[in-house]
C-alpha cells in the first residue's frame, strides 16, 4: 500500500507556534502530531511514504526522517512558490502512484483514535470490493452544516457532494475526518498542475461523471486541532482517556502510539491542581506550581518557583525560574 500525507499547509490558525515549526511538528501528548497520523495506518504495510511540502519544508523532512514510520521508501514532494492545495498536492505527487493500485491520501497532523484497531484495513477491503474510485472515512458530528462542511450521503452511503448545505439527494451529511482510500483513476479527474481541492475538484467531478465515491462510518474519537484554544482542550480530554481507571479504545490507541513513536515513557498523573503529563527524562522542580494541564517532552526542564496553567513543553524545552505561562505551547 502507498501513502500520500499532506504536510504542506501553513497552520495559520495555530499560530504563532508555526512560524517555528510546522503544524505535523508540533507536539501533542509529548508526540509530534504527525506520529499521530501515523499511528491511525495501524500495521497496514507501506510501500511509499508520499509527504509533500511547502511550509518549512526542511523540518518536515527532518521530522519524517526521525519517526519510525516504517515504509519501505520515503518520498518527498516539495512544493515551490504557490501551495498546491489536497489535490494540485497530489497530482504533482501522481508519478509515485502511477502502476502502485488503491493508495491512502490523508492530512498529516490528525488526532484520530478509532474505536476498532484495524479499522483502515476494513475501510481498505470495503473500498476494493465496492469498486470506489474513492472511499471517505467519516463520523457523525453534530457540528456537520453548521461548525464546518460535511459529506453528503444517500441511504446507501453513497457521495452526492460536499459542502456546508445539504446536497440534492444527500439525506445525511457526515463529518470527514481528513482520511480516504482513492483509485488511481482519481487522477483522471484533476488538473496535472496548478492549485485544486480534492473533494471541491476532482470528486465532485468525478461524481457527476458517474463514478461512484463512497463514505465509510466508523466510531471514533477526533479532534480539533487548527487553533491554540482546541489544541489545549483536545490535549486534556485525552489527558482524562489515559487516566481512566477502565480500559476504553481512546485509552488503548493513546497509549499504543505512546509506546510505539515515544522517546520516552511517560508518566501520566493528577497532583493537586495539576494534571501532569511528563516525559520520563523530563525535570520539574518540586517548587514548580502547576494549574491545571502540564505536557512536557522528552529533556524538558520546568524551573524553580515557575507557575504554569495549561502548557505544553516541547523536546529540550525549558522553562526559567519564576516564569508565569498560561495556556501556551513552548517550543
């Protein structure tokens, strides 16, 4: 199987931490978020590892070459003065798919933790058997035609359209969570160069041809992640998965990819007012104060008479003495 990430965006919305590092590098639960998206392939063998890239492609590729992502080859695709969007990205990135059968397109910094382990491997043979030339992988969210657009369905789950509206025979509109099985005769329907959209282009194209696209439902927990606000809270609700006392699939998934793409273990705790998620190399001073959430990486240092609520602590981070953050990534 082939693998296209995305990995080109500039993470507007979560800046200014992306002015430092790209969005797929930024840490979540001690993890860059791109282990995250790694994780959700499950054991599905990789032949390419497909990542393009625009902003800050250096570190991207830096960070591609540190993770464990276990393909047999590792392709970059940069891209130069313009970002070339979900599919100008792909379709420059075509000569690598081309002869390689069904591949898996998805963004690069998703929080998915499904509820069943294998279920891309399922999505997979669903896809095969259906003869799709794309298969979407959704779930229901109350937020579909009103927080942002969704994918319309039929009773038959198959794609009438995307959009935030409800689509002429589309009697139920799912939340796309950024992951989709495509044909190679995707490529037919987008432009073999300059800027378009996957879903808005190719697809939507693709559908009024007749081809027939498919949505997948799955039950899963997924999280936003584009701006500093949700980043915090989707890192304490996972923060609360991995304390619970009782096994759940959220709680299962966040501690297998711990364990697979971690430098470190971790120790994760409540102590007074804080909730601690902390690298097993990581050093907090016992003066430290700290209110509600703390992530810290691997080498990070909280220091002496410092007051932290809700901050995360990047790899080698440091915090001075008697620093007062709140509700900060510090990279």
């Amino acid at each position: 199987m082939n693998v296209m990430l995305l990995a080109a965006g500039e993470g507007t919305r979560l800046r200014p931490y992306t002015l430092t590092l790209p969005k797929p590098a930024i840490p979540f639960l001690t993890l860059p978020l791109a282990a995250h998206a790694l994780a959700f392939l499950g054991k599905t063998p990789i032949d390419k590892l497909v990542v393009n890239t625009f902003h800050l492609p250096g570190k991207i590729h830096e960070l591609f070459h540190s993770l464990s992502h276990g393909a047999k080859d590792l392709i970059f695709s940069d891209e130069v003065g313009e970002i070339l969007g979900s599919g100008g990205g792909l379709s420059k990135a075509r000569a690598h798919f081309i002869g390689g059968g069904h591949f898996v397109m998805m963004n690069a910094d998703e929080v998915i933790l499904p509820a069943e382990p294998d279920i891309l491997e399922k999505a997979l043979a669903h896809h095969i058997e259906s003869d799709a030339l794309a298969t979407l992988l959704v779930m229901n969210h109350a937020g579909v035609g009103t927080q942002f657009g969704g994918v319309w369905a039929d009773s038959k789950n198959g794609v009438r359209g995307f959009g935030k509206a409800s689509i002429n025979g589309g009697n139920k509109g799912w939340h796309f969570v950024g992951v989709q099985i495509l044909s190679e005769r995707v490529f037919d329907y987008l432009p073999k160069e300059g800027v378009s959209n996957i879903l808005y282009d190719a697809l939507t194209a693709a559908i009024q041809n007749g081809e027939h696209v498919e949505a997948f439902p799955f039950e899963c927990s997924w999280f936003e992640t584009g701006n500093p606000k949700d980043f915090l809270e989707a890192s304490e609700t996972c923060f609360e998965y991995l304390v619970a006392h009782q096994s759940c699939f959220q709680k299962d998934a966040l501690e297998t990819r711990i364990k697979k793409y971690g430098k470190d273990q971790i120790q994760v705790r409540a102590r007074g007012t804080g909730k601690y998620i902390i690298a097993e190399s990581a050093k907090v001073d016992e003066s430290a104060v700290i209110e509600g959430l703390l992530v810290a990486g691997p080498q990070s240092f909280i220091g002496p008479g410092s007051k932290l609520k809700n901050v995360i602590v990047n790899t080698n981070g440091s915090v001075p003495a008697g620093a007062e953050i709140s509700d900060s990534i510090l990279l």
